[in-house]
C-alpha cells in the first residue's frame, strides 16, 4: 500500500506533464481544398453560421480501397434526398489524415463528378490518427448538422435517419446543443460469439474503463457514426486533446460535463475487412488515454475551452 501510495502522485506529475491540447493549427495546404477544375478556394471556419443542413465529414487513412463503395452509398442517398426535398443541401468533407496511398486522388474524382460545392477533399499534410481528421474535417465544415462517418461504410448510410431523429428527441434546448450516436450495443452478443477469448476480454476491459473512468450512460462510445449539432461540434471540439484512437470518449466526457444531451441509437452495422486498429496495442493505448483522460481533467492540465477562431 505505500508503494501504491508513492506510485499514484508519480502517475498524477506524468499525466500532468505530458498533457497538451489537439494541434488546431493548419498547415498552409490544408486551408485551402479543389474545385473541380483544379483551383484552389479557402476552407470556411465553424465558427460561421451554417449555410448547408448536413456536413459529412469522412475521416480516411489508406482508403483507396474501401472508400468508393461507401462514397457511392452515401451520395446515392444524400443525391435521392435532395432530389425528393430540394431545400436539404449537403457537403461531404474527406479528410485525408496523410495517407500513402491515392486516397486524395480518388476523393477528387467524386469532386469532379458532384462539384466542390458538395465534395471537398482536406489532405492532411502528416498523419494526425483518426481523432484530429475528425477535427479538422469538423472546423471546415458548413453544416446545421454534422455527421462523422468511418470511410468503411460499416455504418448503412441511410441509418442518418434514425441518428436524426434521436437528436431531435433530445434537442430540446433553446441553445441547440445535442449529439446523437450510432450505436452497436444491440450487436454486443452477437460479436461476443464471434470475437477471440482475449479480443473479448479487451472489449469488455476498455468498456469498464470508460464507464469507471469517463463516459457514464453510453454503451457504444466508438461507433464512428455520429452526429452533431453545430453548437455541440463547436462547444466539444474546441476543447479536444486526444487525436488518436479514444478521441469518441473525451469528446463524450467534454459533452456530459456541458450537460449536452446524447442520445444513443442503434444503427446498422456490418464488420468490414481491413480494420486499421491493431487489437493488443490500441486497446492498450486507448486504455491509458482512457486513464489520463481523468487525471488530466482532475489535476487541472486540461481545461474545458470556449470556442476560439484559430488558423
């Protein structure tokens, strides 16, 4: 007990040193995207009132491959969407978050074919992980709403609908602030039987974490099918810090210490070959993410932010 009890401030000066905020600087590149005749145009900022009703942002590391087919899905919805009520006006922002592969190239093309007005490709200059092309995506974006969906398509697209409609269940407030999240929950049994004996215990290890440690009330804080309002995106991101993996869960700490409502709904959901999470090592990495979440917030080294206009 008097190692233990040496050890926990040595862990409390580590969490507190090491802490720092998500990078919200740009690169000169990354301020500017394609039109479909090649000339450049700046991003706008989240901080403008919104001037489209949906922002998808589509967060992409080396997805050549599995990218286009949840593109096609999710244009041929949102196309058939505005087509049947012409007031619905959309974007699709596809970060590429520094990939080796022609990611960029390939988003260009859906540029071409629907115009920059409704495809924007942001090329993230270096690899920021998952959680800051979220961010970035999110800060350029134009929407009322705003979605964030994984470039795997393992989430049906049209599932939007349910995700709607639990936002507006508990967007009740005058000052527009909720967040629904698509949810796997309901598939947990399911998995189990499917799962290895030690992906399991990960699973089920990472889920008390983040109850014990941050996110109470949520069953699925990783499926990366989410939306939120403008107010929300703009009140949780501004104060981020993770950029890797377990960015789902501060966001949803940041949001429950706000008191923004969130509902949590289920989506459709089917694994999809080629997961970029290497099991042992994240969920190693997300659990101690998971721990400093805590500690950093309780010593102080992370504060909840205002929004503040950046670069």
């Amino acid at each position: 007990s008097q190692k233990l009890s040496l050890r926990l401030p040595v862990v409390l000066v580590v969490a507190h040193l090491t802490a720092g905020m998500a990078n919200l600087s740009r690169h000169e590149k990354e301020k500017s995207f394609l039109t479909a005749t090649g000339e450049k145009r700046p991003f706008p900022s989240l901080h403008d009132p919104h001037s489209r009703e949906l922002s998808v942002v589509i967060p992409a590391y080396n997805e050549e491959l599995r990218m286009p087919v949840m593109l096609d899905e999710a244009m041929e919805y949102l196309e058939t969407r505005q087509k049947k009520t012409p007031s619905f006006t959309y974007e699709v922002i596809v970060v590429d978050d520094g990939s080796r592969d022609r990611t960029t190239e390939i988003a260009l093309e859906y540029t071409k074919k629907y115009s920059a007005d409704k495809v924007r490709v942001l090329t993230l200059v270096k690899n920021r992980g998952k959680g800051g092309a979220v961010l970035m995506g999110t800060l350029s974006s134009r929407g009322k709403l705003i979605l964030m969906a994984d470039a795997d398509g393992a989430t049906k697209f049209s599932d939007i609908e349910k995700v709607e409609a639990g936002l507006k269940d508990v967007n009740s407030g005058p000052e527009n602030m909720a967040i629904a999240c698509g949810s796997r929950a309901h598939l947990e049994k399911e998995s189990v039987a499917q799962r290895s004996v030690l992906r399991t215990f990960l699973m089920y290890g990472f889920h008390f974490l983040v109850w014990f440690f941050c996110v109470r009330g949520i069953r699925d804080t990783q499926c990366g099918f989410k939306l939120f309002t403008r107010e929300a995106a703009l009140k949780t991101f501004s104060s981020l810090h993770i950029e890797r993996w377990a960015f789902d869960v501060e966001l949803l700490y940041i949001a429950q210490c706000f008191k923004i409502p969130i509902a949590e709904v289920a989506v459709t959901w089917n694994e999809i070959e080629g997961s970029k999470l290497v099991p042992f090592w994240s969920w190693l990495q997300m659990g101690r993410d998971l721990i400093f979440i805590r500690l950093r917030y309780f010593t102080g080294a992370w504060k909840l932010q205002s929004p503040q206009k950046t670069d």
